[in-house]
C-alpha cells in the first residue's frame, strides 16, 4: 500500500518505535494521526518540517476502554488509510512477582485496544476497499521465553488476531501486516533486563528503531503479511518454530530460579 498521502493513526507514537515511525512515515509525506496519553509540544512541528503532509494529535489513555468507545466517533471521520497498532507494555518477571494490575493493564493496551480499535475502524476500510492494519507483535508470541509469561501470552493473541484477520480479508482491499520484532533499543528494551534480568540471561541482539522504522515502512509498502526478523534472532526464531523441544532446552538452560 502507498504511504505517499495516506492517512496513518500511530498509537503509541511519543517515543521509542512508535515516535520513529512517526519521523520516518513523516518523510514519506503521509498525514499523521499520532495517538499519545500527554503532549509533546515540539512534536507536530518537528515532523511538519521533516515532510509530514498534516499532523494531528489525539490526546487517549489507551489502558481505558471508555476512553476509546468516546474517541471513536471522531477517528471515523478521519477515514483512516493505515492504522498503526503500536502501544505496548512490558510485564515479566517470575509470574508470582507480577502486580496483577499491571498485567491487567498490559493486556487492555497490548491486545485489547488493539482488536477495539481494529473493530472501530475495519468497516469503514472494507466499504472504501482500502485499509491496512499493522499490528505490533514480538518475537516473544513465537519464543516462549521463561520470565515473559503474561507479555509472550499478549502477543501470541496479536499474531493470531492477525493471522485470522487477514484471511478474512482476502478480496477486501484490507490487509493486515503483522510485526514480529526482535530487539529493538528503546525505554522497553531497557526494561527487559530489569524486570527479567533477576532470572534469565536475556538475550542481547538489537537494532535502532530507526532502521526498523525504514523496514515496517517498506513493509507496508510492500504488502508484506509479516515482517519477521533475520540473522541470530531469525535464526532463534526458526528454531522456536520449528525445534520447539531444541529451544526450550536452549531457554531452560539461561535460566534459575
Ligand atoms: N523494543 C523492543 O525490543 C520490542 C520488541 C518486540 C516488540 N515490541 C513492541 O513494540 C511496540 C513499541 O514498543 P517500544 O519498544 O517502542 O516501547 P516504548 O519505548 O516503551 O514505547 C511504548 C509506547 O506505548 C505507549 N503506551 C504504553 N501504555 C499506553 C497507554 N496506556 N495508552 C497509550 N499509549 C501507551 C507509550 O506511551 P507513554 O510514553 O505514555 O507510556 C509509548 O509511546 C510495543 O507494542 C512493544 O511491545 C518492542
């Protein structure tokens, strides 16, 4: 799908992928909807000078599901081309470590705003026959690392809501785009080693969120159904998928209680 002129709903775009996705769809000269919970001043002005067709910002705490019922109806009107499914967080740790209110929050913005905010705008993309929706998975919906239980769990449900969904879509116009990312160096990343640190050698491979920016652009431009990563973490991956008894022998052994 071309990003030239479309209109592109980031959630999660102040920082980190969500924020250099934001940049790099700016120089592909796309009109930006940025969804974030407080403002950013600067913001618009920076990417309208980076190329950005038009920037608007949509002030929504995502973890809220009245929040979203009450945005809807002016997200409609926008007739959004390309909805970025981006805002995540991270919990981990021994589950019994765990605050269940995190993961409760966690899994709201993680997989059920997500599939809320898909179900809001899916019609109006099938009646246009035009519509991409890009879905942020990990690497952990496939690698079932220990210490992950209830993030792996939140993006395992992202990658098989796409899987089912872009079948669905087949003759639509719509499609959908599902990223397995790998590690990526932003806040979470950070905080990947604290929280899982304790009990797991985490494995350290990572790249800039620019460089995966420039990929999930290319991606969606592209009509990529996935977008999966290559060299150790690929290679990691392949393993999971295919070895699954090889790589949880590969996990149990980086881990201790
Ligand atoms: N970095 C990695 O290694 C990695 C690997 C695999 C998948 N991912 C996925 O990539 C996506 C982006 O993560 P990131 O690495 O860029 O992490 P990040 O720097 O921590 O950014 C997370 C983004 O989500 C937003 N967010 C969190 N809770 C929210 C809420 N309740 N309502 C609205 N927005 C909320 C944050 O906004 P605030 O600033 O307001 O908190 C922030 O913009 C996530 O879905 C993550 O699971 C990341």
């Amino acid at each position: 799908m071309k990003i030239l002129d479309s209109k592109v709903l980031i959630t999660g775009s102040n920082r980190g992928i969500g924020l250099a996705l934001a940049q790099e769809l700016a120089k592909r000269n796309s009109h930006l909807h940025l969804q974030m919970r407080s403002e950013s001043p600067a913001l618009a002005n920076e990417l309208l000078k980076m190329g950005a067709a038009s920037v608007k910002i949509w002030l929504i705490d995502l973890s809220d599901r009245s929040q979203i019922e009450k945005w809807l109806p002016s997200l409609l009107k926008e007739k959004i081309d390309i909805l970025i499914n981006n805002a995540g967080q991270l919990t981990g740790g021994l589950l019994e470590n765990q605050k269940i209110e995190e993961i409760y929050s966690m899994f709201q913005v993680n997989i059920n705003a997500l599939v809320h905010l898909t179900h809001g705008l899916l019609p109006g993309m099938i009646e246009r026959a035009h519509g991409k929706i890009v879905n942020h998975s990990s690497v952990s919906a496939l690698m079932h690392f220990p210490c992950a239980s209830t993030y792996a769990a939140s993006k395992a449900a992202v990658l098989a809501f796409s899987d089912c969904l872009q079948i669905e879509l087949q003759g639509t116009g719509v499609s959908t785009l599902c990223l397995v990312t790998p590690g990526v160096q932003t806040r979470m990343f950070g905080e990947i080693e604290k929280k899982y640190g304790q009990n797991f050698e985490v494995p350290r491979d990572s790249i800039s969120p620019e460089v995966y920016a420039g990929q999930i652009c290319d991606a969606i431009e592209n009509d990529q159904v996935t977008l999966s990563p290559s060299g150790a973490t690929g290679l990691g991956l392949a393993v999971a998928r295919h070895w699954p008894s090889l790589f949880r022998r590969a996990a149990t052994a980086r881990f201790h209680r």
